[in-house]
C-alpha cells in the first residue's frame, strides 16, 4: 500500500469516525424523567375510591397508582412525553383475597378508560403537581 492509499484509508475512517460520534454519545445519554404527583378532585371535592392511570399512547410507557383518602396521588416516575389520564380500580393488596373487580358509577364513564378520557397531561422533567378534575 502506497503512502497515498493509506493516507485515504485513515482520512475516511476518521471521517466515518467523527460523524459517528454524536450517535454513541446521544446512545449513552440517560432517558429524562418525570415525577406526577397531585389531587383528583370531582366536583370541586377529593375523590378517593380509584386509582389514577398514566398512560403514553405512543410510547404504551404507563405508572398508576391508588389515590389516598385526603385525594392525593403519587406516580412512579415516567419519562418525558404526553399522557392520556384516566380512572381504575383501586389496586389491592396482592396478598389479600381475590375481590371481583368494580367501578365507581357516580363517575362518568368516560373517565374510565384511556381512549374515551378527555383528560390528558405532559410530563415534563422534574416534579409535575397535577390536579385532575373530573365533571358531571
């Protein structure tokens, strides 16, 4: 191999070199994550007898959780991106006796599933305080 050959072998790989870089560094960069935590409220009052569902129709990336007696809520964390906001039923403990499965009527049924809730949020890095509200 000749001096020019060689020359021209090493500039590509350099050149194939640098434009891979940003590649590998993006590939190493952690994913941006969210935190939601906040209230759900029907009728201007603390609604208590779900869960809360977070659910990314995109990505299917999703976090729940029961909400509390005082109608707080705190969710696993999510990475970055917009939510459909829906009801579930409470989430029992695993180890108690298998209960039939059972939705609160008094709430309208659109809030109970993720394609008919018009309830929807973005979560953005850091801690997000939602309030969700739910109306007749």
């Amino acid at each position: 191999m000749t001096f020019g050959k060689f020359s021209r072998c090493v500039s590509r790989t350099a050149m194939m070199m640098a434009l891979m870089l940003p590649l590998l560094v993006g590939c190493s960069q952690e994913e941006q994550m969210g935190t939601v935590k906040g209230k759900v409220e029907y009728n201007g009052k603390p609604y208590t007898a779900a869960a809360v569902c977070f659910l990314d129709l995109t990505s299917g990336m999703a976090s729940s959780g029961n909400i509390e007696d005082d109608g707080t809520f705190e969710l696993e964390p999510l990475p970055l991106g917009n939510y459909k906001v829906y009801l579930a039923p409470k989430i029992g403990d695993p180890l108690a006796e298998a209960k039939p499965v059972q939705i609160d009527n008094s709430i309208p049924s659109k809030y109970w599933n993720e394609s008919t809730t018009d309830i929807s949020h973005e979560v953005t890095a850091g801690v997000n305080e939602v309030t969700i509200e739910l109306k007749k």
